[in-house]
C-alpha cells in the first residue's frame, strides 16, 4: 500500500513538473518525455527508491508516456554542491536536473526563479494530507517550491563492544554521553586512552549546528545568511572544533556508516561513534541507540 501511495505521488510531481515547465500537451505513451532526476536515497547501498521508480517507469509512467531517468545517487552535500555549480554555469557542470531530492536550504543554492511553485498543482485536500510543520519549510515568499518526501531524525549509536573495553579501563559509561559537551569530553579521552584513534564521526555538521541553534531558541540561518556570529552558534561550535582539532572526531568524507560496513568504524546513524582504525574484521558488533539532549 505504501508503495502504492508512493507510486501516485511520483506521478503527480512528475507530471506537475511537466505541465509547468512545458508548453507541450499532456506526454502519452506514443510520445513519452524522459525526466532526469538527482536524489541521494541509496547512495551507500542498494536503492529502495530506485526500485519503486523502476516500477513506476514499468506501470505508471508507461501508460503516460513518462519516464524518470536517474542520473545521479549521492549524498546531500554533495547534490548541494553539483546543484550550486549548475546553477551558476560553472564550467562542466551537469545541466540542472528536472527533479532533485534535497534540504529546504537549497532553494537560496539553486534560486527561487529556478523552482516550479507546485501551489496551483495540488489541491486543498491533497495538501491537507501532509504534516502541517513539513509542508510549512517548503513554502517561500508564499510560493510552496518543496514538497516533503521524507523526513529524518537524529539518532545517536554506540558500539557497545569497543565502548565497553573503553568503560572497563576508564569507568565511563553511556551516562556520560546524554549531551554533546558531555560527550566531546569523552572523545579528548578516547583519544588518550586509545593512543590516537577518533571516537566518533558526525555525518552532518550542518544538521548538528540547525538543530542546535533551534534547540536554543536561535535560527541558523536569517534571510538567506547563517548566523555564524551569534553567541549561540559560537558556543555550539567551539567544542566541536576543539575536539576535532584534539583528534576526539573522524573528519574523513563520507558517512561514518561507510567505514562500519568496512569493519573500520565502529558504529553509523545521523550521529556516529566510530574508530577508524580497527582492523577489518567479520565480527558482529553491539549496537545501541543513546538518548541526548542538546
């Protein structure tokens, strides 16, 4: 059922997408229209959201003459980046992408000008259908440019079988990572105690200070700008680069879940504890999700 409801809702962006940036008639099967499409669900395994637009371009799509064509799998940084340079003609930059899965702070990257305004393409009651706050990031200027596809959570994991040989020699245990300054402690501490390995790996330093910011009362970003001169942002920030410069943080590219499936970290989510340099190996990790507070 949900790749069902899934399904129909590819079909109607798509075909908004088209009937807004086209002055041709309805696509059909005799005459169908190829839309490229950048997302970044599956990047590091095989995609679940590939497979549900093969069977769109299979059923739904082949009845109406539209085909999505994928032609790019990759992180969120990195869309940011290659929309960024599309946006402003760099040179061998890709041609913007029909549809593109991104965060809500694109539409500054990409341009307002640039984005179909979906308002006039979906009806009262088909809005109505979406969480009211997650529709709400998508509208700009009164013009709702994004619609929600998805949405995320931060999730905080512990390898409990490396953690524990650490707790044993130093008396620390999970109580000691309910809040990111507990836990930037704990990491200059690892370090010492593993003779130089990282402790953790932070997949999105962008969702870290957003979330942060929020969760003091503050906005990351005001009329298009980060506020990175605000009291607020400063005192999430510093420990964070104290602790990276320390060595307590893996600063390497790419998602901590990565070097885990390589048997070289030790733990992957939205906020990762990793060690790096552990040998490959076949052995089942303990896993556990902690709770924290910013």
């Amino acid at each position: 059922m949900k790749k069902t409801i899934t399904i129909i809702l590819i079909f109607t962006i798509v075909l908004s997408c088209i009937l807004g940036c086209s002055n041709s008639t309805t696509p059909n099967a005799r005459d169908p229209v190829t839309l490229t499409m950048w997302h970044v669900y599956g990047s590091q395994t095989e995609s679940p959201f590939n497979e549900i637009i093969d069977e769109f371009n299979l059923t739904v799509g082949k009845e109406n003459g539209v085909i999505i064509n994928v032609v790019s799998v990759t992180s969120s940084s990195a869309i940011d980046k290659a929309l960024s340079a599309s946006a402003n003609g760099q040179p061998g930059a890709e041609d913007l992408p029909d549809l593109f899965t991104a965060y809500p702070r694109v539409t500054e990257i990409v341009g307002k000008d640039n984005l179909l305004s979906w308002d006039q393409y979906f009806t009262e009651n088909e809005l109505n259908m979406f969480t009211d706050t997650f529709l709400a990031e998508g509208y700009f200027d009164g013009k709702l440019l994004m619609i929600p596809i998805a949405k995320s959570t931060e999730a905080f994991f512990v390898n409990e079988t490396l953690f524990n040989r650490f707790s044993q020699k130093t008396g620390v245990t999970i109580e000691n990572l309910k809040t990111f300054e507990d836990i930037f402690d704990v990491a200059k501490m690892y370090y010492d105690w593993s003779n130089g390995h990282n402790f953790m790996q932070i997949n999105d330093y962008y969702n870290y200070a957003y979330i942060g910011m929020k969760a003091s009362g503050k906005e990351f970003i005001k009329n298009g700008q980060l506020q990175l001169d605000d009291e607020a942002f400063k005192k999430l920030w510093m420990p964070l680069a104290e602790t990276a410069i320390y060595g307590g943080i893996c600063l390497d590219d790419g998602y901590a879940a990565a070097r885990w499936k390589t048997g070289m970290c030790s733990s992957s989510g939205r906020r990762s504890v990793c060690n790096q340099k552990h040998r490959r190996t076949k052995k089942l990790w303990s896993i556990s999700i902690c709770k924290m507070a910013y």
